[in-house]
C-alpha cells in the first residue's frame, strides 16, 4: 500500500510540476506581446520622429527649392536687368559715336565701327532730305552688322550734307553715302564690312550668288563684285525695275521705307537727267541733310 500511495503522491507531484510549467510558460507568452508591443511603439515614436525630421528636411528642402526658383527668378530679373543696362549702355562702348549725334562729324577710320547698337532693338534711319522726308524702318535682325555700321556712321555725321549722286531708272534705283568725292567711286570710310549672309560662288560663271530679291522702297547696299566689299554707299529702290538685280541677289537689303519715303524715292528719280557710265543723275541737286536715328 505504501509504495503504492508513494507512487500517486510521485504522479500528483509531476502533474502538479507540468502545470505549473505550464501556467509559467502561459505566463510568458501573455507576456511576450506586451514586450514586443512596446517595442513595437518604441520603434514607431522613433521612425515617427526621423520621419518629422525628416519631412521638416524635405520641406526645408522644398523651401530652399522656392528660394532657389525665388532666387532663380531674381537672377533671371537680374540678368534681364543686366541686359538691359548692358544694351543701354552699349556693349562696346569705346570707339561709338553719342547717340544723340553729338560726336564730331567724322568720315575717315582706321578700322571698322565697333558694335555700337542693340540688335534686339528697332532702329529708324529718318532721312532729311532737300527733297522729302524718308523714313526707313531698319533690319536689324536680319542684317545686325550691316544695320550696325549704318547707324554708326550716321552717329558719326557721315552722311550729313551729302547728296543723291546717281539715278538709274533703267534698274529704278537712286544711290547715295559718298561724302568724299560724290560719286560711286568715293574711297569710303577706310574699310569695308562682312557680307551677310555669306554667299554661293556660282560654278559655272564665277559670280556671286545671293538671296536678295528687290521690290520698291528698300535700302540696300552698294558694293562691288568681290566678296565682303560693301562699306558706306547705299541705294534705294524706287520702283519695279530694281528685280533685275534679283539674278544677282548680292546687294544687302537692311532696310524699307514707308508710302510717303517711298514717294520722296519717287519724285527723285523723277528729276532723273541722262549722263554718264552709270545712268545719270538728278537735274538739281538733291542733299541729305542729315541722317538721324530713333531707336525704339
């Protein structure tokens, strides 16, 4: 009997032991979701607190990216600003003429004119003339060196008291821009300027070819057949004629006048007298007073 009692005191012991281990081991796990739950909040208040930080960083980030488009802006307005005092006081300012034409009346050089204007500006020839008005809207994007040397010769004065020396109406133009001998044999102004564009060299005659095509109105330039040689002298197209020049399409054109400029041209080459190599001339004199230009 007792071996028997001691045998179930012995199972009652290790049931009571397995439930105890158990009840412990429950125990445990209970406690294991609190322990991983505060961690898991740990973990989350600090993700939570990197990632304010981080979005205070991204804006600040977006706010440095305002400040640098703020920033960009100003610059933008500042190069603008740059621009503008840059052309307003001339890119090359040493060696230009005043604008208002104050300089001495100059018509010899040593090299050519500097850039004095600014292309992206519209500029107005107004010739003053014995005979009319003639105003000549210049084209200044097109032609902006050729334009550029215009403008700042009659800065200069160059063409200020000079005449209309030649008209040809078998071609409808009338020349004019030679303050040395008036004539289209004047020396010029001591240098000659880039052809623009640059133009074709005909294979078969050897003559230059150009885009230029000629209707009434235009102020051209006069050069002659070699490349890069036009310099001071000018012409204007009176009437239809001048397209028999469109073979040849090397005379720079920088220029057009209105209807009224266009009647001056007009009535010039009316006073039209045969004589000479080159056509004829007018039968009276007719001056360029002066040549201004207002910029707008």
């Amino acid at each position: 009997m007792a071996t028997i009692k001691r045998q179930r005191q012995k199972s009652n012991r290790d049931q009571n032991r397995l439930a105890a281990a158990e009840t412990t081991a429950t125990n445990v796990r209970q406690r294991q979701p609190t322990f991983y739950g505060v961690l898991a909040i740990i973990v989350v208040v600090v993700v939570a607190s990197a990632s304010c930080g981080n979005d205070e960083t991204e804006t600040g980030g977006a706010g440095d990216a305002v400040e640098e488009t703020s920033n960009d802006d100003t610059a933008t307005d500042l190069a603008d600003t740059a621009d503008t005092t840059d052309t307003t006081e001339r890119p090359i300012s040493e060696g230009c003429p005043a604008e208002d034409g104050s300089s001495p009346r100059t018509i010899d050089f040593a090299e050519s004119q500097p850039m004095c204007i600014n292309p992206n500006e519209t500029h107005i020839a107004v010739f003053d003339t014995s005979e009319g008005e003639i105003r000549v809207e210049l084209h200044t994007e097109n032609a902006p060196v050729t334009v550029n040397n215009f403008v700042t010769l009659a800065r200069w004065g160059y063409y200020d008291g000079t005449t209309f020396f030649r008209t040809d109406p078998s071609i409808d133009i009338i020349q004019g821009g030679g303050p040395h001998t008036e004539s289209p044999s004047d020396p010029g102004p001591g240098y000659t300027i880039q052809d623009e564009p640059e133009f074709d060299l005909d294979p078969e005659t050897g003559q230059m070819t150009g885009p230029y095509r000629y209707v009434p109105g235009q102020l051209v330039m006069a050069r002659t057949g070699a490349p890069n040689s036009s310099s001071a002298q000018f012409f204007f197209t009176t009437g239809t004629r001048a397209a028999l020049l469109d073979g040849q399409g090397v005379y720079v054109v920088f220029g057009e006048t209105d209807e009224a400029g266009l009647g001056v041209l007009q009535s010039v080459i009316g006073l039209h007298e045969p004589g000479g190599a080159l056509g004829g001339a007018p039968s009276r004199t007719v001056t360029v007073n002066s040549v201004t230009i207002e910029v707008n």
